[in-house]
C-alpha cells in the first residue's frame, strides 16, 4: 500500500527588488554576530524592505538552519525548496562553521522554544 503524501506550503518570503535570498540570511548572520538583539535585527530586515512577518519568518529559519547545521548530522540538511532560508543559512554554516560558534556557542544555554522569537 502506497504511503499518504502529505503536501507542504513552501516556507519563503517575498523578497524586495535585487535582494537575494542570500542577502538576507547574511544580514541576519552578520547583525547576529555583530550582537544586535533579534527586535533590532527584524527592525534591519523591515528596512530593507521585507514585511514584518517575512522578517520574523526569516530570523526564525536562518537560525533553524544554523542549528541544524550544528548538529553535525547531514540528515538534518533543510529541504531546499520547502525551507529555502534554513537551507541557505545550513549551507552557509556548514561551509563556515565559526557562524555556529558565534551565534549558538556550546556554552550557550538552550533557550525554551517559546523565547527563540521575543516579538
């Protein structure tokens, strides 16, 4: 017996005009590192034009894709056409891993799902 497929709404944002989705991960790592709290990181993204909501969904998957990323396991590679900013933010990290060490050092304590997005 064949199994159910489930389908799944892409998780993307609308990008402005010559923004690539790269350009907004990077802004996000490099506002990170930088240590701008994530109000003022959304705040950046909203000037660069993405709506609000594309700024919170934007931050949460850039960071989902670090993490996974810092897992070390290849499983847990993003899928590049549902999750395409984790996916890039994966690839990014796994190419530099001091983007994990700076945004999710091993020292840093786990935060509850509920404070990863304070807005």
């Amino acid at each position: 017996m064949p199994k159910e497929r489930i389908e799944h709404q892409a998780l993307d944002i609308a990008l402005p005009e010559r923004t690539s989705l790269h350009d907004v991960v990077s802004e996000v790592i490099d506002r990170g590192r930088q240590g701008w709290e994530p109000e003022r990181v959304r705040q950046a993204l909203v000037d660069l034009g993405l709506s609000a909501g594309d700024a919170d969904l934007a931050w949460d998957r850039t960071h989902g894709g670090i993490v996974r990323a810092g897992s070390g396991a290849r499983d847990n590679r993003p899928d590049r056409h549902h999750d395409p900013i984790a996916w890039t933010a994966y690839e990014l990290a796994v190419a530099d891993r001091s983007i994990i060490r700076d945004l999710h050092p091993p020292d840093h304590p786990p935060r509850p799902w509920w404070r990863w997005t304070p807005w």
